[in-house]
C-alpha cells in the first residue's frame, strides 16, 4: 500500500516574506529581515547577486555615482574595509563588492537563483500570497517584496528584419558573461543613451569599423574618472556619518556635494561661464549643481545646455557630425545626465560613423546590413544599446493579483498609481522597493534602497507588535501622492523631455511622470511623518485569518 500523499498545502513552503530580486536591494532586505526574526526567502532569475550590475556587462558599464559613495551604510565595518579602486566603479568591481556583501553576512543560503517568479495571488481568505516560480512549484508568504528593480528589463526593439540578421546581436543589458571581442569586425551600436556613450568608445578601439546609429542626441559630462588614492578613501572613510547624513537628508539626489546657492542668472556671463569650465573639468553628475534653478528655469537651462553644446562643437572636428551629436529635443538634465570617458572624441577617430536615424528611422535590418533611408550599412556584429522599460517593465513581467482578482497591469493601465511609491492599493502586503512614485532613478539608488528597505522592515516589525494580519495603500492617500508626485513634476523641466522618466521609450506605455521629484530628503521626511502617525494613509486589518502568524 502506498503512503498516504501529502495534501498541497502541508507540502507547500511558506516564509513570513518572499523577496522577488537579489540586487542591492534584495540582499539588504534579506539581512534586515533576517536581523529581526522574519522567515525570508529570496528568487532571482540570474545565476548570481548584483541585479543592475549582473546583467550589465557591456564594454566600459560603470556607475556614475562615485563608488566611495555608492555604497552601503547599514554596516560601518564594510564602509571602513571595502577597497574601492577607482573614482567610478567598473561592473565588474560592483558586481565583486555585491558578491562581496553575500558572502560577508551569509546571504546566499537564504536565496534560490535560476528562478523566475512568475505569479502572486493573494488570497482573500486567508490573507496569504500564492507565490508561483518558473516550473511551476509554489510558495507561501504572508508579505510579498518587489525588489525588481528599475533599470532590469532589457528593452528589445522591435526592426523589421532583425531576426534575419546573419551576425550575432548583442544587448547592452543583457550581456554575455564571457568577454565580446570585436577585433576586425564591423559593428552597428544602436542607441546613444548612458550605454551606449559608455560602450562606444570601447567598441571603437577594437572593430575595423563602428556605424553608431542615433535618434536622439543626449547630453554627456566628462566622468574624469580615476584611481582613488589612499588618502582620499580614508578622508572619505573618516567623513562617512557627515556624507551619509547630507545625503540622506540634505542632496536633493541622495549625493554629497556643493549645493548651489543661486540662480544662473545671479552670476554676470563670464563668472557663469567659469562656473561651467569648472564643473566640466571636474567631471560627473554634479554639473548641474552649478545653480539652483537650472532644473525649473528654461532660460537658465539653456545657459548650462549651450555650454555643454559648444563644448561638443570644440571636441568634434567635423562640423555636420557635431551638429548631430548637439542635443536640441529637451532641456539639459531632464533626460539623465549621461557621463562618459572620450565619447565625443570618439567620433574624431577614421573608423567610426554616425547616422542620424531621427530624420530617417531605420527601414529594415538585412542579413548583414542596417538599411536607412535606402542606404545599406554593412555590419557583422549588432550592439542594441537600447535601454529598459523602466521603474515598472520587471514588475509587469510578473502576473500580480490581489483582491477581487484585479491585476497590478490592470490597475496600472494608465500608468503606476502608489502610495509613496511603497505600496498599491488593492494590494495588501505587497512591497515595492524603489517603485514609481518614490526618488528612486533621481538619486542616489543605494541611498534610496536603503531607505525604503528600513521603512518595510521597521513597518512589518509594526504590523507584528500590533498583531496586524495586513496592511496596504488606501485608495485616497494613494490618490492624493500621485496627484502630489505630478504636481511637483510639472514644476520642473523634466516633463517637457520624451524620457524613460515618462515610460516614452516604450511605444503604448502611458505617459506618466513615474520618479518623485521633490528631492530624498523632503521625501523621507513624508515617509517618516506616516509611519510616526500610525502608518497615515495606510489601511490595516488585525484579524489574523492565516495558519501561520509572523514569526519573532
């Protein structure tokens, strides 16, 4: 006689929490779950941590946000023992620290990788999530935390032709793991966002020939990057609570530096001018830090954007090629700023080419061409430097539902609506790290994950003391932040560029202004004022009608 079968939900594994990601973000939940007596377990769709920085492989990828400074907190021994070798971090440095930081606080027994969540049901009943992976199998958690993050879901354009293109065809977003030579080839770079400038002075040092083809000119700051000496980590290292606390919560995005005390047109022309030549010799994001309205004010934008244009015009010798590579179609940070190593110069070099494909999109991809305006570019090699579906593509990819059945990709039709960015209504204890409605892209990533991580964990630790069963957005509050998130955002510059801050880079996706724009600090401020305020906004129900009760 057979033994009796185990029923499916004795047999199903049930955690307090599933984290859906193994990111910095992923990885830093796990360990504050784990600190407070939460059962957790982490899926990641890749065979190993670092998210952003695992997929992004491409030639010459680098954060552009100082790595003393992209960096985590939380724990004062890492800040203090980490190496960080150069100004900017390479991929490969930031993937080994993320690697790093597993192993350091033990992560990895507590994560499952090569696995792709591909559904969440809540059950009304018995307040539980239903957690289906790749394969099929299941799992139980009574709280679901999206850490997908922002910039992971590899936009594949859609060219005619493109499958009957004989060579191999890269994404910059989702790079082999082995190095691409393209030594005598002939590559098409298609894309001039930040990885395609970053890529694209790499690919010109080795290929026979390099046709980048552009739709949109973008600005780009010189990185300056460099080693970082011994004294300048240690005085950093010395600094870190000061850096810390003014990133948290005085930058604006979430990075130390120099704040600007007056507008663009409190300096006369020359001292403005000297203003700009400095910054552009220093390098990095912190430009536009030069003054304070250059982010609201047209006109004091076009200061800092026709500097930055002449600058081309001076680097790049052929006068049509620069005028292609000036940015006209949007005010100078309303697209992130991109910072790169030589890539106007790169367009001096013999074997490199730019075709204008805003004028002339691309009509179609051949066997071993890139065909524009009846013109055949002759390729072996295509690199798709075409960016992501941003802030919301890694969610949508995973069927949500919550109560009365009702979709995330539903409720979200006309583009994300959350409460601070955290949570959506109709969706009770389910978390999102970093979502739209929260700085998240604006800032400093770590400094924002870091922040929101500390909330939900310090929020579950309520809903326990309290003996709450849920807690989700309620539908005003989340009503009045989206209001308030597009009210601040039309204050500014940024709506008037066709960004991927507005889903523009997706053909269908709603335009919608998806980042909070009204700086990490103010930010925080709000999120600690709702939780000091009983969790303002949110709802909570205290029956606890599920079989198993928060662990701790």
């Amino acid at each position: 006689m057979s033994p009796p079968q185990a029923s499916p939900a004795e047999s199903t594994e049930a955690y307090d929490v599933v984290v859906v990601g193994a990111g910095f973000a992923g990885i830093y939940m796990l360990h504050r779950l784990r600190g407070l007596g939460f059962s957790a377990r982490v899926y990641e769709q890749g065979d190993g941590v670092g998210g952003t920085w695992y997929w992004n492989r491409y030639p010459g990828a680098r954060c552009d946000v100082e790595s003393m400074q992209y960096s985590y907190s939380f724990s004062e021994e890492l800040q203090q023992e980490w190496q960080w070798s150069e100004r900017y971090a390479p991929q490969a440095e930031i993937l080994k620290y993320a690697n790093h930081v597993a192993d350091r606080f033990d992560l990895r027994r507590d994560i499952q990788f090569d696995t792709r969540i591909e559904r969440a049901v809540f059950d009304e009943r018995t307040n539980i999530w239903l957690v289906t992976m790749s394969g099929g199998r299941e799992v139980e958690a009574r709280f679901v935390v999206l850490a997908t993050g922002c910039l992971s879901n590899a936009r594949k354009p859609e060219i005619k032709g493109l499958e009957s293109f004989k060579g191999p065809v890269y994404h910059t977003g989702n790079w082999p793991h082995e190095p691409v030579d393209f030594t005598g080839q002939r590559v098409g770079l298609i894309g001039t966002g930040s990885s395609g400038i970053q890529s694209a002075p790499i690919i010109a040092e080795q290929a026979r020939q390099l046709t980048v083809f552009q739709r949109t000119a973008n600005f780009s700051i010189p990185a300056r990057n460099a080693t970082l000496t011994d004294e300048e980590r240690e005085t950093f290292r010395k600094n870190y609570p000061e850096i810390r606390r003014f990133a948290r919560e005085v930058a604006r995005n979430g990075i130390y530096a120099e704040q600007p005390d007056r507008g663009a047109f409190d300096d006369s022309d020359m001292t403005r001018r000297g203003k700009y030549d400095a910054r552009w010799e220093r390098g990095g994001l912190t430009f536009m830090y030069a003054y304070n309205n250059l982010g609201l004010d047209r006109t004091a934008n076009d200061t800092a954007a026709d500097f930055v244009r002449s600058k081309i015009a001076e680097i790049v010798r052929d006068p049509a090629t620069a005028k292609l590579l000036q940015p006209n179609s949007h005010p100078i940070g309303t697209k992130r700023i991109c910072i790169d190593t030589d890539y106007f110069a790169t367009f001096n070099r013999p074997n490199v080419s730019l075709v204008d494909i805003k004028a002339n999109p691309i009509q179609e991809v051949t066997a071993n061409a890139v065909r524009v305006a009846g013109t055949d570019h002759e390729v072996d090699t295509l690199v798709m430097a075409t960016g992501f579906d941003a802030m919301t593509g890694s969610v949508a990819k995973i069927d949500i539902r919550g109560r009365d059945g009702q979709t995330l990709n539903q409720k979200w039709a006309e583009g994300p609506k959350t409460y601070l960015g955290l949570m959506s209504a109709g969706f009770p204890n389910l978390f999102i790290i970093t979502g739209p409605g929260s700085p998240s892209v604006l800032s400093n990533m770590i400094v924002s994950i870091e922040q929101h991580v500390d909330w939900i964990a310090d929020g579950l630790v309520h809903l326990r003391r309290q003996g709450m069963a849920t807690i989700e957005a309620g539908s005003e509050a989340e009503e009045r932040w989206v209001a308030h998130v597009n009210e601040v955002a039309a204050g500014t510059l940024y709506p008037q560029a066709n960004s991927w801050y507005m889903g523009a880079n997706i053909p269908g996706k709603p335009r919608i202004f998806m980042p909070y724009i009204g700086g990490v600090g103010v930010y925080r401020r709000i999120c600690d004022e709702v939780a000091a305020k009983g969790y303002e906004g949110f709802v909570m129900e205290a029956e606890v009608r599920s079989r198993r009760a928060v662990t701790g």
